[in-house]
C-alpha cells in the first residue's frame, strides 16, 4: 500500500538546538498533517497543511509543505524538555477517503 | 472541545478470552470513529473504520471476526477482541471526526494497553 516516510526515526537533541524532522511520499499529496504523541500518551493534532510551499508557525514550531505536496517538514527552535515525544505525520492518499496513514515517527529524546 | 474517552485503559486477560474496548465522544456527535492499534515504539496502524449504523470497513490482514467493531450510536463505538492471544497484546487507540467539523481533523482517545496473558 502507499507508505510515508519519515526521518530520522530518533532524534537527540541538547535543550536550546534546534532539530527537523522530515516526512516524505512518493505520490502527491492533498494535504498532510502533524501530531504529537507524548510518551505514554496519545497523538494530539497539530497542524495541517494543504497549499504548496505552505509554512505555518506554532511559537517555536515551524511547519513546511513542499512545493510539489510530496514532503514536508517540521522545525523546532530551541528545543525544550517538553518537546520530549514523538512527532508523526499523517496523510490521506487519494484513494483512501478519509483514513489516515501515519508515518513512521520520530522520536525526539532531550538532554538537558 | 473535543474529548474523545476510551474505557478501560489499561486491561489484562488471559488468552482466550474476549475484551472490550470502548471509545466515547464527550461533548460531540461522530458519525465516524477510527481503531487503531500501536506496538510498542512504533507508528499508529489504522485497523478499521468505524460508521455510526453500518458495519466497519477494515483493513487489510485485519480479522474482522476477531475484532468485532460496533458503532450503534452517535457517540459511542466498540471493540472486542475475541478469543485474545498474547500477541494481540498492544495498545489500541481510537479516534473520532467531530460531525460539525473539517472531517480533516481526528481527535484521539487515550488509548488502551491490552495486555494478554
């Protein structure tokens, strides 16, 4: 079936960097959202992005869609303990209506 | 707002037996409700798509005489898990698209760690 991608799939950062993380398909996408999920807890909306070469910002949070709608990327400035958690993509491919498909995750540990 | 509950939160059974999983939606109405299920350090994979009166439409590999899906009414879907094995053992979240809303935006419940022993 369609898969995202997305790396890397772990990511340690020292609190006050800045780290992105990346998703990617093959296909062109409608849309793609984020979510986080932090440990021990369930995935929480974040952002969607439809219009090519989209940027939004969500205080240290920037989010990318590529022009050609087929990847898009997350940045966090100046990382914090409370960015610990896993950062997920999700699509929704043309052919598969309103379901979901969830990338892979990168798993963002912080060293203080 | 938009809260989504799921009950119980966490569960063990002994294999064999059947469980079941139940995914509310608090302060809205949601026609369609979603299961997913994530393993240990791995992605959410969707297993069914859960419509208000019909049956759920499943993915693929996903047994649907093992995992029974009902959604009889607007604010409330289940999941069993028949005859459990240990290797169903994970934790199977669901999520839900608020009626009045973009069907763009899933809000997640806070999962359930089945374990089966």
């Amino acid at each position: 079936g369609q898969q995202v991608m997305q790396i890397p799939q772990y990511q340690h950062v020292q609190e006050g960097e800045d780290f992105t993380t990346y998703c990617n398909s093959s296909t062109t996408l409608s849309n793609i959202q984020w979510y986080k999920q932090r440990p021990g807890g369930h995935p929480v909306f974040l952002i969607q992005l439809v219009k090519s070469g989209e940027v939004k910002k969500q205080k240290r949070l920037t989010f990318q869609f590529g022009e050609a709608k087929k990847n898009s990327s997350l940045h966090i400035t100046a990382t914090q303990t409370t960015d610990v958690g896993t950062y997920f993509c999700a699509v929704k491919f043309k052919a598969a209506g309103n379901k979901l498909t969830f990338g892979g995750g990168t798993r963002v540990l912080v060293k203080p | 707002g938009a809260v989504v509950s799921q009950h119980p939160s966490w569960v063990i059974c002994k294999s064999g037996t059947s469980v079941k999983i139940e995914c509310r939606s608090l302060d809205f109405q949601a026609t369609t409700m979603f299961w997913y299920r994530q393993f240990p350090k791995q992605s959410l994979m969707l297993m069914a798509t859960s419509n208000e009166g019909s049956k759920a439409t499943y993915e693929q590999g996903v047994e649907k005489d093992k995992f029974l899906i009902n959604h009889a009414s607007l604010t409330l879907s289940t999941l069993t898990v028949t005859s459990a094995h240990p290797e169903d053992s994970s934790f199977y979240i669901c999520s839900a698209n608020h009626d009045g809303r973009p069907s763009y935006e899933q809000y997640f419940g806070p999962g359930t760690r089945l374990t089966v022993t």
